[in-house]
C-alpha cells in the first residue's frame, strides 16, 4: 500500500519505540513500575514486562494506560504529518485493533484484517521474535480471537501459502475495491 502512495502508521513499532532508551513512555513506566522493570541500557526490561502483564492482569491495564494514550500521540503526529505531505490516504497498522473496542472503528473508513492460520501465526511468531510456543499461546490467548478479527473486518487478506507477488495482487485487488 506504500508504493501506492499510502502513509503507513505502524501502532506496533511506535510502541515499541516508546519503550527504548529516552523513549516518551520510560519515565511513566519507571515512576509506575519502578527500576526493575528498566534494563541496564534505560528501555524497558520487555521480557520482565512481558512475564509481569501475562500474571497480573492490573498491571497490563496500568502499562496499557501509559502505552496507549502516547501511541495516540504519535500516530496523529505521523497523521499530520503524512497530510501535510500530500499522501492520499493512511493506512494504521494496528495488531491490537479489535482489542482497542469501538476506539479505531470510528476513525477509520474500512478494516482490513490479514489473516493467516493459527500454527502459521505461532510459526512467524516465533522465527521473529524468538519466543517460545508456550508464550506465544499464552499471549494468544489473551488476544481476541481469530474470529473476532475476521468479524471486524471489512475485507480479509488470507495471507497462507503464497508468496509475495501473489500477496501484492491480493492487495491491489483490495485498494481497488475501495476506489484507491
């Protein structure tokens, strides 16, 4: 969608940026949580995190009410920042999308959900972020479910058993679909 001329905002990415060294959310994080969850270099101790949410519901919440509200931020600075450009539309990137509730429904035009099966999703989890299959299922499950996403959807991009060319038509197809 990029190289059709859309500005690409990766609420995933600013997330995590919000969490490195200096990033915008450490200070809220240090002050809520406290320095065991500040690694050596000044981002936040991700797997230390990532065990206290997964055990202590409260916690997710607390790290979610300072998470969220500065991706927020962000994205609407990246939004006006890509209209100023001139880009003819936006595309959010947002995992969490149907978790967030009415939230991001009401401020996008359509929802497209890619979609893939729930092995391939653990797979691809697990070669990108070198996790286990157990955490993996453990966050999951947290997750809304697959048939949630595919209930929010607009359109679906099933994302299984073909290359990248073929993904590429899938999304053109798709942008032509919406006028794009």
């Amino acid at each position: 969608m990029a190289s059709a001329g859309a500005a690409v905002m990766d609420a995933d990415a600013i997330s995590r940026s919000l969490t490195l060294p200096g990033g915008r959310a450490i200070p809220a994080i240090l002050a809520e949580f406290g320095e065991q969850l500040i690694a050596p270099d000044g981002s936040m101790d991700r797997a230390a995190m990532r065990a206290l949410v997964f055990s202590d519901p409260q916690s997710k919440r607390r790290l979610e009410a300072i998470i969220h509200p500065l991706v927020g931020q962000v994205l609407q600075e990246e939004s006006n920042t890509a209209i100023s450009a001139g880009h003819a539309y936006l595309v959010y990137d947002v995992p969490l999308l149907v978790e967030s509730g009415e939230r991001w429904r009401r401020q996008v035009d359509w929802v497209c959900v890619v979609d893939c099966e729930l092995e391939t999703q653990i797979q691809r989890v697990m070669s990108r972020n070198q996790l286990g299959r157990a955490e993996i299922e453990r966050i999951i499950s947290q997750q809304a479910s697959r048939q949630q996403r595919l209930d929010s959807a607009d359109v679906v991009i099933f994302n299984e058993g073909i290359d990248l060319a073929h993904l590429k038509q899938l999304v053109h197809e798709m942008m032509a679909r919406f006028g794009l």
